[in-house]
C-alpha cells in the first residue's frame, strides 16, 4: 500500500490524522498503536514488550503481520482485522457510512486527546477480566464499565476472550470498557495514543506471554499463606497482643495479626501512638515468638497537622491539584495524598515507614485508600508527577505497591507482600495482594464477589482476596451473619489469602479516648460456640493445605497462572465450563464449589470429565452433573483422582 513503511520487524501506516504502528510484542502477540498528534511517542507505562520475529507480507491492498498463532491484516482504509490460527476474532467496525471513522478521535488540548476503537461483535463470544467489580456476573459480555478506580472497584483493562485471545488496553487514563451485543469499544478520555495488544491462544498460553509482557509475581513467602487476623480495630497493643496470645494458647496457627488504621498519632505520621502502643518493638518480638508477623495499615493521606506535611509540600510530593487546594479527601477533616507516582515521594514515605514500623518490628504493609480515594471523584483536577489525572490515574497504585517493594528489596528482603485495595497491570510484580475493598457483609455480596474474584484471577493478578465476611453491617449477635461467617470463611480457605476482617455492629465499650468507633470483636471465638469448633477445623484445614497451596504459588510466579481460577482455565475445550461462576479451580487439582445463599444446604457441581474425590468424604465421581447435600458445617471440593493434596482432606487415604 502507497500509505504504508513496511520494516524488518514493524508496520508504520499513514493517514491524515494518524499514524499507525504495529510491531511484534511477546509470543502469539501483537501490539496496535496509533497516535493521533501523527508521531510515534514511545510509552510504554507499565508494558514490557518482548523480542519477536514476525512474518509481514504486504500487497497494493493490504499488509498482513504473522506472529506465531496470531495474524493481523490492515487494509488500504486503516481497518484492521485479528486471525488465530486462521479464523476472525476480531475486526474493527466503522462509525459511519461507506467506512468511514475508523477510529475516532477528539482533540482537548495540546497532545491530550480522547479515542476510542470498536470492534464488531462477535455471536456467542463470552469475555472475563477487567479487574473486581460486584456485578454478580462471570461473563462480562452485554455489560459496560468505567475504568476507573473507587473503593471496592479496581480496573485492569484487559480481558480473555472464550474465542482464544486476550486484550490488553494499554492506557492508564480514566475511559469506558463497553462489550456490549452490538459491539465492543475502549474508550480513552485523556491520551496520547491508542495502545492494545492482542494475544491468541488457551487461557495457560495467553495467561502465561501477558506475565511476560507485564510482569510475573514473586513466589508467595511462607509466612503470607496461612490465616490472617484483622478487625476495625484493635484499639490498644494489649488488646492486639491478648488476640495473638489466645490464638497460641489454644494452638490455633496464626499467621499474621493486623493493626488497622488509626493506630497513628495524625494521618501522615507513620507511627503507632505510643499512649495506646508504647513498646512497638516489644510486642513484635512477643508476636514472632508466636510465630505470627505484624502487619500496619498505611494510609497516603497526609493532614496538614502532620510533620511530614511541610517537608512533602514544599518537595512537591503531594498530589496537586488544577483548581482549588491540594485537600483531596475528606476523612476527620480534609486530607491532602502523597504523590506515589514521584520517585522522591517514594524514597522519602518508606523512609518514614522502616522508622517507625519496620525497624520496630512490623513485617509488612497494608496500603488502604490505594486508588487513591478522593471527593469528588475529579481525576481531572489531580496533577501527578506522571501527568494529568485523568490522562494517568490507573497507575497511582502500581507506583503505591512499588514504593513497598523498593524500599523492602533495598533491606535485603524478598518475602515482599503488600496487602493493597487497587491495583493496575504489572502490580503483581511488586507483590502486590490485592483485596476488593469495603464490601457489604451480606450473601449477595458473597455470591458477587466469587465472581469478582475469578475475573480479577484472568488479569495477570494471582495474588487476590475478600475481608471474610464482609467489611460492614455485619452483626456478630445475628444468627443470619452467623451462617454468612461460616459460608465465607469456607470460601476464604480456597482464596490464595485466607483474611478476615470487617467493621462489625458494636455492642461494647469503647476505650475512652479512641478518635475513631471500633467495631465489636471479629475473632474466630466471637460467633457462638457451634461456629468456634466449624472456623477453627477451618483454619487448621487452611494450615494443611499450605504445602500445595505454595507449590501453586510457584506455578504462578514461573508461569503466571492464576492460583484461583474459572473452570475454563483449566478445561478450555469444555463449553459448559466457560458459565460456571459458583465453582472455581483452586490451583490444577481442587475444585471448590462454594455455598453462597442464605439457608441453601444443597448445591449442584458440575465435575468435568475424569475421575474426582469428594474431599469430605472419600466419594469417587465421574465427570458430570451432580446434586448435593451442604449442611452449613461441610463445604463443597473436589480433588482429582490421584493428586497427593488429597491426604490434607482425608489423611487416610
């Protein structure tokens, strides 16, 4: 084509208005760019494109691209198709007549414009990914969605496709993800360029070339693979240590304990308040001798009362703002947020961290409001020291979870895990574990969030959990939050963490004093004597599930694949798996069906084909669809015949 530059490795086409380039970008993968200010401006953000060599043919009209299973054709009009192996799954569909509008663009202001791309629908196709959102859905075809990140929301722009590819929208601008019957489209707000990858192949191939290109997970220490305290809050050390000291008398393994937000002198501190914790480094050393790590909440809210504020201030470290102060959140008073994106922020903020709580004790960090969370939620009015809020937000908290992970590996440490509420492509690598945020403690949410959980597994995110049962309106006294406790600590067992946490209905005394109300108790012990005996099996069956569950935590860092997955992951040539979002494979052997309804003792499972064990009870079944029985102490999983993890279930065989 007249229009197009064919190289040894790359396609460059010209139009007015554009200019296209199109290159290699890992195995069986492609990557689309198109920048409508028609000059290539090399970002990558949080991509790492891989060395490829791929096949390019080019005639009067058209030029093809082959890489491996994955071929690409553009015609002289710009349009562009997607092959595997042969046959279309993706072809790009014009906004007007005759063709015409082959993306579309709309110009802000010098270099920012908003584009979108839309592709034809495609009959039957099923789609999963984009992060954790409580839609109460599997297959995210026929929704829309922000992207955008709020509490409990956190978007990863990528999906799977059940027709053999994923897609990568590589933009950390705020937009819109629609996959809706009449087309699928990805809009930006705020760019430079239109960027996506396309990658073919099963759920294991695409899974594993999207860790090459954004990143793999360290291997999950030891230490982070057992059972995880947390409750709004424990309010003094004595109280936080007799927690940790039960546990250990009655010889339950406690594996970290938390201490959650307001344990701090001011917001931007970064210390405990030593009229409530007045010997940090002493309690830890009690808490190691338990075997238990301590883990802190950090916040990136900064009150101008702090004495970090002037320092952060006058060094630009805090998120500015285009209009108005730099105040951004409103939390006991208006709160202004570090810059996680500044590499200075970064290197100033740990240091005060390993001060305070790491030097003292503290083993790791619990980075709540990592969106950030703001009021209202004008991304356009933030400065960063990476760009516009709008044009760059997604990436706050994948800077947030490497400020950690800098800081620890500077120590000489490498069992690095951060528990964090957001998250964007590439935070695995700075083992980030992510966590869905403030969720209702109701069986809805429950159910919603398996599902959440199983999309977030498709977006190269391994590392993901819930609070069991739920962060708010939970009432330890109800018998129905009694049942729901139980339903979810069975589901948190086969989550690659087991945390629970939440803000339960107070019933108690308050220690006077304390700034922020505290929820009542939220400790195994704190549900009723019938529910003690069912969570303690629990967690002890957690503790001797934790050898496989490493050695999935293994696969994941060498491979990429997910520890908590959708069925099709696994049996990908099975149709029906691809609809199944109440029952999910833990690692390459257990099938886990969770009970997610309010007085529900019976559940269908669909085993696919092979030979299964009921792990409760030794039963063998062949593949099929089968009822059964679930009174509210048992639970639902399956272990392939034959896989050693069997004997953590039924030691006898």
């Amino acid at each position: 084509m007249n229009n197009t530059t064919v190289s040894k490795n790359k396609i460059l086409f010209s139009r007015k208005g554009e200019l296209v380039e199109i290159t290699p970008c890992g195995e069986n993968a492609i990557r689309f760019r198109a920048f409508p200010g028609c000059k290539v401006t090399d970002r990558n953000f949080t991509l790492m494109p891989q060395e490829e060599q791929a096949e390019i043919y080019e005639d009067e009209k058209s030029v093809t691209m082959v890489n491996g299973s994955l071929t690409l054709k553009m015609y002289h009009d710009g349009k562009v198709f997607f092959f595997r192996d042969g046959v279309k799954i993706l072809e790009e569909q014009p906004e007007l007549a005759f063709g015409n509008h082959i993306r579309n663009y709309k110009n802000l202001s010098s270099g920012i414009w908003e584009a979108r791309v839309t592709f034809m629908p495609c009959e039957g196709e099923r789609f999963y990914g984009l992060g954790h959102e409580a839609t109460g859905r599997l297959d995210l075809k026929g929704c829309s969605f922000d992207i955008v990140n709020v509490n409990a929301k956190c978007t990863i722009p990528y999906v799977y496709s059940s027709l053999g590819y994923g897609f990568l929208w590589n933009n950390p601008s705020l937009g819109r993800a629609e996959l809706s019957a009449n087309r699928t489209r990805w809009t930006s707000y705020a760019t430079r360029q239109i960027d996506y990858v396309v990658i073919a192949g099963t759920p294991k191939e695409v899974t594993g070339t999207l860790a090459d290109l954004t990143g793999h997970a360290p291997v999950m220490p030891h230490w982070a693979t057992g059972f995880w305290q947390s409750r709004l809050r424990y309010e003094t050390q004595e109280e936080l240590l007799e927690t940790a000291r039960r546990y250990h008398r009655e010889g339950i393994p406690l594996s970290v304990i938390i201490a959650d937000y307001f344990h701090w002198t001011e917001q931007g501190d970064y210390r405990f308040d030593p009229k409530y914790w007045p010997d940090v480094k002493a309690m830890t050393e009690e808490l190691d001798k338990m075997g238990t790590k301590l883990v802190v909440s950090v916040w990136p809210t900064v009150n101008e009362n702090s004495e970090n504020y002037r320092p952060m201030s006058d060094g630009n470290m805090l998120v500015r703002t285009a209009k108005s102060s730099d105040r951004v959140f409103n939390f006991y008073g208006w709160q202004a947020v570090i810059d996680a994106t500044n590499p200075e922020t970064r290197r100033y903020v740990f240091g005060r961290l390993k001060e305070n709580y790491i030097d003292n004790g503290v083993y790791a960090l619990w980075f709540d409001e990592a969106e950030p969370e703001i009021y209202p939620v004008d991304f356009d009015n933030l400065l960063f020291y990476e760009g516009r809020g709008d044009e760059v937000a997604l990436l706050y908290p994948y800077y947030y979870s490497q400020m950690a992970y800098d800081g620890f590996k500077a120590m000489g440490r490498d069992d690095i895990v951060t528990l964090t509420r957001c998250a964007y492509t590439g935070s695995q690598k700075f083992g980030a574990l992510v966590w869905s945020g403030d969720i209702p403690s109701t069986f809805e949410s429950l159910a919603q969030q398996v599902k959440a959980g199983l999309n977030m597994s498709m977006c190269g995110i391994p590392w993901w959990n819930t609070d069991i049962g739920g962060f708010y309106g939970g009432d330890t006294q109800s018998e129905d939050f009694r049942e729901l406790i139980v339903r979810w600590f069975q589901y948190g067992v086969f989550c690659p963490v087991m945390r629970v946490h939440g803000n339960r209905c107070r019933h108690g005394k308050q220690t006077e004093g304390i700034k922020e109300p505290s929820g009542d108790p939220n400790e195994i012990w704190s549900f009723g004597e019938e529910n003690y005996k069912i969570l303690k099996d629990l967690v002890m069956l957690r503790e001797r599930l934790r050898p496989y569950i490493e050695e999935q935590m293994k696969i994941a860092s060498q491979k990429g694949y997910p520890v908590m997955r959708p069925m099709f992951f696994d049996f990908p040539e099975d149709e029906k798996c691809y609809t199944l979002g109440e029952q999910y494979m833990f690692g390459g052997d257990i099938l886990f069906a969770p009970v997610v309804n309010k007085g529900q003792t019976e559940k269908t499972v669909y085993l696919p084909e092979g030979e299964w064990i009921r792990a409760t009870d030794g039963r063998e079944y062949q593949g099929g669809e089968f009822e059964f029985e679930v009174p509210k102490d048992e639970f639902l999983a399956f272990v392939r015949k034959g896989a050693k993890v069997i004997s953590a279930f039924l030691p006898q065989i």
